[in-house]
C-alpha cells in the first residue's frame, strides 16, 4: 500500500506525519507477516539447517515460496562448496513452505546447509490478497490513532482478517 492511499485512508491531508504514516505502514505489515508466517512482499530469506534432511523435503516456515536461488554447504572450518539450486524445487501453494530436493546432497563436514529464497506474493501490494492488505491497512490506522497508548494485542478486526491465512506448521 502507498503512502498516498494511507493517507486517504486516514483522512490526512497534510505531509507533516509521511515519514510517521510510512513506518506505520510498514511497522503494520511486518506485524500482519509475522502472525501469518507469511511474506506478502517479495523478500529474499536465507533458512540455515544442520544437515540435509535424510527424506530429501525441506520444511521452510514461511509462505508462500517463489524459488531457490543458491545453496551451499558451509563445512566447520567455513570452508563453502556451492549446490546447484536446480536441485531444488519450491512445491507451489505449500503452507507452510517445502521444498524437494533431488538426492544425494553433499553433506556438511560438522557445518551447515544454507538455501537463499525468494518468498512473497509479488512485488507489490496489487499481488498481495485483498484482506490481507485490508489487515495492513487497518492496523497501520490502529497504530495512528493510538500513539502513545499501549496496544500490544492484535486487534479482533485484523486478527479475523489474518486467520485465513495463518500458517500452522503440524
């Protein structure tokens, strides 16, 4: 969402409070992400695992999932060996997200596995479900209206809003 649709949104017609209304907005969205477990913007994320796991389907808790860009193993001394992240493929849809990946894999000497991944709707808000904005939108007005209050719960408004999209990993 733009500055200048909050700012309509929130009857404001001044550019006193922009750099305020703009950390809101993305204060609201950061919140709205993190009791989804979902990225609505496009984000680059990086998940660190001890060890490939044995079935070859990575667990990654975060949706919705584009792609693998790059993977690696880091060996104990750091020492990296690139992984050809064609060997990955991002099941489309899976919340939370999974990945399969074609075996055998390198294994880390006493190290880490690292998979970079692109995850989000798209590149802008338009991409992004329409109550899921409508969620940003609304907490980005709570959060407005309430300077200086303590509003540390979700309000029931935007929580409903956000249900539908939790992801729960079983």
């Amino acid at each position: 969402m733009t500055l200048a649709e909050m700012k309509t949104y929130l009857r404001v017609e001044h550019d006193d409070e922009d750099e305020l209304i703009g950390r809101l907005i993305a204060a609201a969205r950061q919140a709205c992400e993190s009791a989804t477990r979902r990225a609505f913007l496009t984000q680059s994320w990086r998940l660190t695992r001890a060890r490939w796991p044995h079935s070859g389907q990575i667990d990654v808790p975060l949706a919705p999932l584009a792609a693998v860009t790059a993977a690696r193993i880091r060996n104990a001394d750091g020492a990296e060996t690139e992984v050809d992240p064609a060997r990955f493929k991002v099941v489309a849809g899976a919340a939370p997200g999974l990945i399969l990946a074609r075996r055998p894999l390198p294994a880390p000497a006493g190290g880490t596995v690292e998979l970079d991944l692109v995850a989000g709707y798209g590149d802008s808000a338009a991409s992004v479900p329409a109550d899921l904005v409508e969620a940003v939108r609304r907490l980005a007005a709570r959060l407005y209206d309430s300077r200086g209050l303590d509003a540390a719960a979700m309000p029931a408004d935007v929580a409903a809003l956000l249900q539908p999209h939790r992801v729960v990993a079983l």
